[in-house]
C-alpha cells in the first residue's frame, strides 16, 4: 500500500505543478500573488526586498542597490522598534524578544557595513530610533548608539546626530557631542 505522501506527489507529477504554474503568471497575476502574500504575511515584504537586493548586487545596479537598502534599513529597524518599544515602556522584555531585537539590530549594521545607504534614509532612520533611544529605559540605548556612529558619513549626518543628541542634554550627552565634534566634525 503506498502511503499518503506518496500518493500526493504522484498527484503532483501528474496533476497540479506549482513550478508549472508560477512560471504561466502574467506580470498582472504575479504582481496580485506577491500582493497577496505580502497583505496574509508581512515578512513576505522583507523577504522580497532582500531577493531584490541580491539581484540588484548580482547585477551591479548601485542605484537600485541604494534603493533597496533604504527600504531594508527601515524594514529591519520596524522589526527592531516593536521589540524595544516594548523593553522601554516596561523597563525590559523576555530574553528571547531582546535576542530577536539584537538579530534585527545586526542585519542593521550589515547594511550599514555594506553600504549604500542615502542620506535621506539615514536621517528618517535617526528620526524613528531616536524616538525609541530618547525613552532610555530598553538597555537597547548603547547598541543603537553603536549604529549611529556606524551610519554616519558625511559632516550633515554627524551635525544632524548633534542635533538629535543636543535635544536631551545631559552631561554624557554634552560629552558625546563633544567628542563627535573633535573627531569627526573638526577637519
């Protein structure tokens, strides 16, 4: 007697192929299935972002590269955020939250690491975390501090991450802001 598995994919050979029909979709018809993927299960989004990006890579478009690592830096950070949002209204969280926080955290600065992030992005992403890191409440605050340093280039990203520490001032801050401005904003 052959079992049920066997029997569904003797069905499958003969019958239904998902390879088969994936490949018959229109353009119109892929596009509605992804749309409908990514609305039943968000991290369909990411996940096709990063099938995007490694095409873009494989195939040297820097400014699509570009594109899809801004997308991917705010993708990965509304990961992160829910989790910290979290570990700062109650003053910390199950350590397999903090694990998955530190996870996206990561995949973070190895975009950065990467590069090709625009300055816009970076700056948007210094607006939402600092939202989250202002709270000081998550035990996140010295591994985003870590990315802030990491994302930072040019002389307006430093200046805007003055900016951003300068609206809380406390003696570490003043401290931070001084060394920034000596190391990386005195030429």
């Amino acid at each position: 007697m052959m079992s049920s598995h066997s029997e569904q994919g003797e069905e499958k050979s003969r019958g239904f192929s998902l390879d088969d029909e994936l490949k018959s979709l229109d353009g119109e018809n892929l596009y509605k299935l992804v749309q409908n993927l990514i609305r039943k299960n968000p991290e369909v989004h990411r996940l096709v972002l990063e099938w995007f990006k490694e095409k873009a890579e494989a195939s040297s478009v820097v400014e699509e590269v570009a594109t899809l690592n801004d997308e991917l830096l705010m993708e990965y950070w509304e990961k992160a955020e829910y989790i910290i949002s979290e570990f700062n209204e109650y003053g910390g969280g199950p350590e397999e939250e903090e694990v998955e926080a530190y996870h996206w955290l990561n995949e973070i600065s190895e975009l950065i690491e990467a590069g090709n992030i625009s300055s816009d992005a970076k700056l948007e992403f210094f607006d939402c975390a600092f939202v989250e890191y202002d709270m000081e409440n998550s035990g996140f605050e010295d591994a985003l501090m870590d990315i802030f340093f990491a994302i930072c280039e040019t002389k307006e990203e430093w200046e805007y991450l003055v900016a951003k520490l300068a609206k809380r001032p406390s003696d570490w801050r003043r401290k931070l802001i001084m060394r920034i401005q000596k190391n990386y904003l005195c030429l």
